[in-house]
C-alpha cells in the first residue's frame, strides 16, 4: 500500500563539512528517489493539500507527473499557479502549509512535496518562450522580491506590458539579499527563475528607487503606467533599543546577510568588508536568525542563538533548526539580551543578558517570557547580529499622495491588494510586514487578478 512506504530521506552534505562552505545543504533527489516517494500519494478526492498552498499548486496532479517519470509535464502543472518552483522547494515552510496538511502525516510521515517540486524546477526541461497575446496596456510592478515576480508574471501571461523596477543592482529582494547561499544558490537557481520570468517578456530595470530616483505619480503621469503594484517587502530593520546598540560589531541580520550574499563577502575573490569576529550572538529565534547565525558560522564565528523562550516556541522551521544545530550552533534558551558591552576602542566585547522564565500566554497564545530577577551574566562575544523582524520601509507612503499605512508600517491593502488610492496595488511584506516567501506570492498573484480586473473596467 502507497501509505506504508516510508518517506524516501533527502541526502545532505555532512554537516562537519557543510558548515565550512556556501556550498547547497541538500543535494535534492534523483530520479529514482523522487518518483518512489511520488507514489506515496495517495491521490485524495479533497486535497488538503492544495487549499494549504498559498498559491494553489495542483499538488496531486504534478506528482502524478512525476510517478509516470514525466517530468517536463509536472513542471507545466506546477508553471499554471507558481513561477518561482525551485526557490519554493527549497525555502516554503512546507511542514505547516502543504505537507502541514497531507492526510499521511495523521499517523506518519507527509509526502515530501517540497523535495518533489524541487526535483521538478531542477530536472524539467526549459520551456521554449511562448509568444502571448500583447494588450500594450503598461504596468509598472515595484520590487522584484516574490510578491512582484509573482505579480508580474500573471500579468505578462495575460499580455500585458510589464515593468518591475528594483532598487538594488540585483533582482530577486529578499531571495538575492537575505537568504544564504548555502540554502537557495543564487546563480544555479534564483537567476534562472529570474530568466523565466523574463521570458514572458517581463522588463527589469535596476538600481531605482522608487520614490527618489522616481515617483509613481510620475510613472503614471509621464510613463504612461496604467496600475502599479508595490511589492517593495519589509526592509527596515528593528532593533531592541538597549544599551550598546550603536557599538562597531552590531548588525542587523538584514545588513550581515546581504553583506554577504549580494555583496558576495563569503568569497575571497570579493573585497566586500564584514566583520563576524571571533564569537557571535545573535538574537532571535526565527528563520532570518538561523540563516545569520549559520553564516557567522561559515565566516568562521563561534556562534550562539540568543533567544528568550525555549525550543518549544521557536518560530524558525524545523529543518532549519535541526540543521543548525547539525553544524555546531549553540543554542542558549531563555535568554535575553539586556546590554551590548563595549572596549576602550567602540567595539563589542560582550553581551550582558538575565535568565528568563515563562510566565501567562500572551495575546498571541504564546507563554510570555518573564526576567528573573538576579540572574544576569555575560557572554563574551566580538559580533552581535540582531534578527528581530523587519517592517516595510515608509518611503513610497510618504512621497505618495493618497496612500495610507498601518500603525504597523505596512500599507493599508484589502484582500485582493487593492489600496487607498485608486490604481495602486500592494501586496507580499510590505504590506503585511515581515512573511514567508509563498505568502508574498499568493498576494502577488491575488493582486496581478485584481490588476487584471481594474484595467479591463477601467
């Protein structure tokens, strides 16, 4: 029976090895492996999985595909809701979203659908461009993180004229700056996505910042763009506002890791300057925490998880966690930072924090971390990485008219992306503040139908 097969491992490198290199984690399935675990589905009449999915993958379809050894097929099922299949393989929390909600993992192990729609993206032949209806109407898409890729490449397969415009010299937001190398390879994978979406016809243009190299009114009024959809994600770092922030050897996690994956600084071929010291902490306890504190580790850090509740709470995905501790990452629970501690000369030498215990749950659910009094001690540490979360960055709200934002930051949207202002869209982070990749494409594309809608009344 397909239920009694057991769940086919991934084979990764040895993590004494990895944690020394860039190089991929996992080393994905081959063919054999991947259509023994494609005939673990059990093909349900109501696929959970699929509601789970925030871009509705047809998920028993493309395994199907993948079970008869037709590999160019599942990729043209998974191509009709997903444009970013080998970056979502690699980086969805599939463990709470689709395989979250596979009805094997009642009472044993998921599919492994995330490892399957990876296999696809990296072993499906490359379509031939397919020429499509052209309706000439513009688009302007801001940002070309997931949300506005997303975005843009419904929109072009409907025919319209799509530009995204990035602010940085490469495109990809948070999948070019923010996630490590060694988890999405950025020239094997992410640029080839990139290529893909280009080949729709998708026009990118770089290094412009929308609302100081150019505003929107200004792409309406003189570019002629018809609707505008702001994807620009959740940039803007937050911090503790504790003593000793402002010390040579504190970063952001948004700063450290693109440092060193957009300015390429983990290579010595690069003379991009980042400072990860001897001894690191770094702060925080989710996914963006794991990726900074495992690239500390590769720069060569003895590193350390700083985080005030236990295991039990930590929002980072499993494998994440599991990986890190895999490669030698301390993890000090209960823990939180209280002060940042400084040389004669301004850089950081330690990090005071004081013990913590659980206390009533909070409005999240969440049992809140309380201090005990008494219990401060110090960790010697040369780095200090904060990854806190981030929030949207307030530029385009406050250099257009009409667009209101959140207490929160992020911009006022409904359901469908549509915002304050009549023709302007938004979705992903910078709407919802800081999110998972797959989210930010659901709203791309719920806001690309939105677009699509608005022009044909318009």
């Amino acid at each position: 029976m397909a239920e009694r097969i057991p769940r086919v491992p991934v084979r990764e490198q040895d993590p004494k090895v990895r944690a020394h290199n860039f190089d991929e984690v996992c080393y994905g399935y081959n063919l054999e492996e991947a259509t023994t675990e494609a005939s673990r589905c059990l093909h349900c009449k109501n696929p959970r999985c699929v509601g789970a999915c925030p871009v509705s993958i047809k998920i028993p379809e493309f395994i199907a595909k993948v079970k008869e050894g037709d590999i160019d097929g599942a990729a043209a099922v998974i191509a009709e809701d997903s444009s970013l299949p080998a970056v979502c393989g690699r980086v969805c929390p599939q463990e709470t979203q689709c395989e979250g909600s596979c009805i094997l993992g009642v009472k044993g192990e998921p599919v492994a659908i995330g490892k399957l729609e990876r296999f696809v993206a990296d072993h499906a032949s490359s379509p031939e461009r397919k020429e499509t209806f052209s309706n000439s109407r513009k688009v302007a898409v801001i940002g070309s993180g997931p949300a506005g890729l997303a975005c843009a490449s419904d929109l072009a397969k409907w025919g319209y004229d799509v530009t995204i415009f990035e602010a940085l010299h490469k495109a990809g937001g948070v999948l070019e700056y923010g996630i490590p190398e060694f988890r999405l390879p950025k020239e094997k994978v992410l640029k080839r996505e990139i290529d893909a979406v280009r080949k729709l016809g998708v026009k990118i243009e770089t290094d412009v910042i929308i609302g100081r190299t150019v505003t929107i009114d200004s792409l309406i009024d003189d570019e002629g763009f018809e609707a505008i959809f702001v994807g620009t994600g959740a940039g803007l770092p937050k911090f503790m506002g504790i003593p000793g922030e402002n010390l040579n050897g504190v970063f952001s996690a948004n700063e450290f890791l693109t440092r060193n994956n957009l300015m390429k600084a983990f290579r010595e071929d690069y003379m991009t300057p980042i400072h990860a010291g001897r001894k690191c902490c770094v702060i925080g306890g989710g996914n963006v925490a794991m990726d900074a504190a495992r690239t500390a580790l590769r720069l060569g850090a003895d590193t350390s998880i700083i985080y005030r509740r236990t295991e039990v709470e930590l929002p980072a995905r499993k494998e994440e966690v599991h990986h890190a501790k895999e490669e030698g990452i301390d993890f000090r629970m209960l823990t939180n930072p209280v002060e940042i501690i400084g040389d004669e000369n301004g850089w950081v030498k330690a990090l005071r924090c004081i013990r913590m215990e659980l206390g009533e749950p909070d409005e999240s659910g969440r049992r809140s971390p309380v201090p005990i009094p008494g219990s401060e001690f110090e960790i010697p540490t040369e780095t200090v990485i904060m990854a806190l979360g981030t929030a949207p960055n307030p530029l385009i709200v406050n250099t257009t008219d009409g667009l209101e934002a959140t207490r929160r930051g992020g911009l006022v949207a409904d359901e469908e992306g549509r915002t304050t202002r009549e023709g302007i869209f938004a979705g992903g982070d910078a709407v919802t503040g800081a999110a998972t990749v797959i989210l930010a494409m659901g709203a791309g594309r719920k806001a690309a139908k939105a677009i699509d809608e608005y022009l044909k009344n318009k």
